[in-house]
C-alpha cells in the first residue's frame, strides 16, 4: 500500500495563497519599513469605557499604572512573563515593585 502524504493539521498555517489585497498590504507596510507599533490605541476611549464597565476601573489617560498601584504596594514583587510591552519593567520599578520573572 502507498503511504500518503500527511494532511495539513497546523494550527495557524494557511493552505491557500493570500487574497491580493492582504498581500498588497504587506507589500506596503514592508516597503515602510517600520515594524513597530504606528502610535497606540487609536480610539483610548474604547479602551478605558470598557476597563469601566468591566472592571469599574476609572483609569485617567495618564494612569495607564492604577491598577498596579491599587492591587499591590511598594516593596511587593509583581510577576511578568516575558516577553512583555517593555515599558512594564520601567513602570513596575518606578512605582517601588519588584520584577519577578516567570520564566
């Protein structure tokens, strides 16, 4: 009996080429250059209302760090697992934590 090719089972790989207009936009974000972030949360207020009516959060646009401040104190150690947004490190710091690391 032949032995037959497996079949595709990934998770996240595609068995068909993309659509022009996806490949298009990745010719030109690669052509930019640039492949950090293009500058935030485009709509902040979505992403607070919501923190409110999830969590009753009320997180001022310049106290992204609130949160950390209200559920631990200074001296506390706070557990990242990294890779993390970098600013976490700073933040964590300057508001007197400690990085814990789960590695």
């Amino acid at each position: 009996m032949k032995q037959l090719d497996p079949p595709p089972m990934c998770v996240a790989d595609m068995d068909f080429k993309a659509p022009p207009a996806v490949l298009d936009a990745l010719h030109e974000a690669v052509e930019h250059g640039v492949f950090g972030y293009p500058g935030g949360a485009t709509d902040l207020d979505a992403v607070t209302g919501w923190q409110v009516r999830r969590f009753g959060w009320d997180v001022p646009e310049k106290g992204s760090c609130r949160p950390l401040r209200s559920s631990s104190s200074p001296g506390d150690s706070i557990l990242i697992q990294p890779p993390v947004y970098a600013p976490f490190h700073g933040d964590i710091r300057l508001n007197g934590r400690h990085l814990t690391y789960a590695r």
